[in-house]
C-alpha cells in the first residue's frame, strides 16, 4: 500500500479527506486491538452473508409486527419474543394504533389544508409532497393521542442505561414536531431518498462521545455490541460542521400511515439487521482498500464531513447485500405505526406505481434526557407562536402555520394530559413509584427548565 501522499483520486474509491482524518483513522484502533478488529471484520461479513440469504427469502415479513392490543393487553409491553426480535431487526410496526377512520380523516384534513394554502413549501420544491407544515389541527392531535404515546412508551423501552444514576428516562416521551408526506402516484423518479444513516456522517467516528456509543465494534468485539444502550447517547454531537442536522436525540424514528399503501408503493424501506449492519459500516473504513486492513488513508466511504446523513451503497458496502437486505416495508393501512431504531439503514421508494396517495406523518420516540431538553423548550415557544421549529426555520418554508387563521397550534388540540406534558405544559412526575436516580434527576431538570421549579404532577 502506497502512502497517502502517492495516492490518487483516480486510485480510490471515495474521496481522500484531509490528513487530520488519518490521525483520526490511527486513534480508533488501539494497537493490541488491531489483529482483534481484522478477525472481527471477517466473522462479520461472514454473518452478513447468511443474514442476506436469510433476509432476501423473507421479503417484507423480515419487518417484524403486532397489533396494539396484544402492546395494551402485555402492560404496554412488547412480548419477550418479539422483543429479541427487534433488538435484531431494529424496526416495528405496532398495527391498529389509531382506528382506521380517525387516520383517514387526518389524511383528508390536511389534504384540505395543502389545498387551502397552495404557497406552503416542501419538497420536492416543483411539486411539494413532503409539506413544511408542523402545526396542523391533525398533527397536533396525533402526537398527543393516548394510543400513540403509549406506542411510543412500548418501543423506548425497548433501550436501556447501564448506571440508574444517568440522568436519562426512557418512560418519558418529547414532543417533536415534524412534517408529513402525502406522496401522489409516479412513474418518474421526482422523489427520491437514497439508502443512508440519520443524525450525522462522519460524526459517529469523528466525535468521541458519540464513537463511544460503538466501543465494542472499535474492539473486535462487535458481537457485544449493544444498539440499545443509552449511555452516550444524550451526549453524543450528531452534527459538527451544518446547521441542519436533528437537533434531537431520537431512539427511534417513525411515521403512522394515513393511507392504505402497498409494498413498493411510494413508501419506505428498510435493512432489517441493526448490529451487524452498524457494525459493518463503522469498520468498512479500514477495509475499503482491497480488504486490507488500513489504518492510516484518511478514507470514510459514504461519511462526508457537513453532509448530516451517512450513506452506504452496494460499490463502497459490498457485503451488506443491499439488493438482497434492503426491503419493503408489508402493506400498512390508516393507523398503524412503523417504527426503525436510529442507526438503521433505510430509503424511500424512487417510485411510487400505486394507485392513491402513500401518506404518512413522521413522529418519532424522542426520550426525556439533557440532549432533548434544549429541544423542548424550543418546541413549546413554536407552538406557542405557530412557527416552525428549530429544526426547520433554517429552510425556505413558503408560508407557515402562523400567517393562516385556521392553523392548528392551540392547546384546545392537545388530546391529553401527556400530551400537554410532552409538550412542555405540563410537569414531569418526580414522585412516581420506581424511579432511578436519575430518572428523577432529569424530570427535576426538565421541570426547572420548563419553569415548574417547585411544582409536582
């Protein structure tokens, strides 16, 4: 192997980073871990292998699901069985959240409302499909439903902390105010959303609070990687160089079906094998150079330093298989919710050869911890004056929720009371039976935050 100084372009697969990657590339790996890491790598995409054909015979049924009343009837719980599942899969849909009328009403209310406003923004610009609106009567309304957080509970739960005196609180659920999608029928490919990674690029390597997430992996130890603890998380700087990343530590992400939408119609796809595909995507640096190990070029394939999205493809990740581990969600209908763990590797459709529109609205599991909190109280003064959120003031919108009389940013909205806790109008419960130390440091934080000092729910 030639130094990086004898490399070119035209020689590599990826773009060469600058040098200060390579010092970076040397600190990841501690020597006596390296023969580890080579082994690792090798059992790895040996697993990958197996899990591929594995995956390509399932199809759409490798995304495990369950229907909510078996979460409701299991003390909001998702059974032990499935539970192992998806610590492996990564994803879920939980059917029959929201009855099927209520969802479809949802849908043709903001239809309606798009209609109404023809100036909103989103994407793609020519033909917006994916609206900046956060503020609708419906999305108020559904991230406030009872079924929808009791949803929500049941998959955070799913994630862990190891110390009870890390201020973190799985059971506690944030608002986060996203848009929707109402995606009409084509052949051409105007809406597309390439394979990738949320929250960050070369961020997961780059920062060490949040490459501590994947110690193990960094070890030779990939098999003790657990995607569900939560240590890090809170901490972890998901975006160093753009202003447009999430500003919101979200265990999962998620969207609840407004439509009765197919496979392959316009709608989302997933890699159903969150450890092993985590894994592979933070060690394929060290190998993309003809399998080798190589610590030393400053190579990240698919981590672009200020792109907020990490994205692999079948030439730079040989051995995810994506043609055979990449699939199509099953058929959802109005009301069910489709959850995937944020390390998870996912796309859109380029097409959408349905007959009806595939329309969703985004609302992921957004856990109560310090990284959240900032976010919070963000979201509640949006809400208060009916702008977009912080997340999404940086964009062009069009118009917004404020300059239309009829916009859905009212308390009158909220369905529940936790609802209005999780949007900040409410206090969190510091005296609850079974809290961890730091279950109730963080609610006692979130409360002085929200300027609830000295009150108790």
């Amino acid at each position: 192997m030639g130094s990086v100084a004898e490399l070119t372009q035209e020689q590599l697969p990826c773009p060469l980073l600058e040098e200060r990657f390579s010092v970076l590339k040397q600190s990841l790996i501690a020597p006596d871990n390296r023969d580890k890491v080579i082994e690792s790598y090798h059992r790895l995409t040996a697993a990958l292998k197996a899990e591929a054909d594995r995956i390509a015979k399932l199809g759409p049924a490798a995304v495990p699901e369950i229907d909510f009343a078996d979460v409701a009837a299991n003390g909001g719980e998702l059974p032990p069985g499935l539970e192992a599942t998806v610590r492996q899969t990564g994803c879920l849909i939980i059917r029959n959240v929201v009855d099927e009328e209520t969802a479809s009403g949802w849908e043709d209310e903001l239809r309606q409302y798009t209609k109404s406003h023809p100036k909103i923004g989103g994407f793609p610009v020519h033909d917006p499909q994916n609206f900046s609106l956060f503020w609708t009567r419906p999305q108020v309304a559904m991230r406030s439903h009872a079924n929808v957080l009791k949803a929500t509970n049941a998959v955070s739960k799913l994630w862990h902390v190891s110390d009870g005196d890390i201020p973190f609180d799985l059971t506690a659920q944030v608002a986060y105010a996203d848009r929707f999608r109402i995606r009409h029928p084509s052949k051409d490919e105007n809406y597309t959303l390439k394979a990738h990674q949320d929250s960050g690029a070369i961020e997961r390597w780059e920062d060490p609070l949040y490459r501590a997430c994947y110690k193990e992996i960094f070890e030779g130890r990939w098999e003790d990687y657990d995607a569900f603890n939560a240590d890090f998380r809170s901490e972890a700087k998901t975006c160093l160089y753009s202003d447009k990343s999430c500003t919101a530590f979200r265990s999962f992400q998620g969207w609840i079906s407004l439509s009765h939408t197919g496979t392959g119609e316009g709608t989302l796809r997933l890699l159903p094998e969150v450890k092993l595909s985590t894994a592979y995507c933070l060690l394929r640096p060290f190998f993309v150079l003809g399998e080798k190990f190589d610590d030393v070029t400053p190579l990240f394939p698919g981590a672009t330093p200020g792109h907020i999205q990490f994205k692999p493809t079948p030439e730079l990740h040989p051995h995810l298989f994506m043609d055979k581990m990449t699939v199509g969600i099953p058929p959802v209908k109005p009301g069910d919710y489709v959850f995937w763990h944020c390390d998870l590797v996912h796309e859109v459709d380029s097409l959408h050869p349905g007959e009806r529109d595939s329309s969703v609205s985004f609302n992921p599991c957004v856990p109560l911890c310090k990284y959240n909190l900032e976010s919070l109280v963000a979201l509640r003064e949006a809400f208060l004056s009916a702008l977009p959120p912080k997340d999404f003031i940086k964009y062009d919108h069009g118009e917004h929720e404020s300059q239309h009389d009829d916009h859905g940013a009212r308390k009158e909205n909220i369905l529940t009371e936790e609802g209005l806790r999780a949007m900040g109008f409410l206090p969190f419960d510091v005296d609850e039976e079974g809290l961890s130390a730091g279950q109730k440091a963080i609610r006692q934080l979130a409360n002085e935050k929200l300027g609830f000092a000295t009150a108790k729910a």
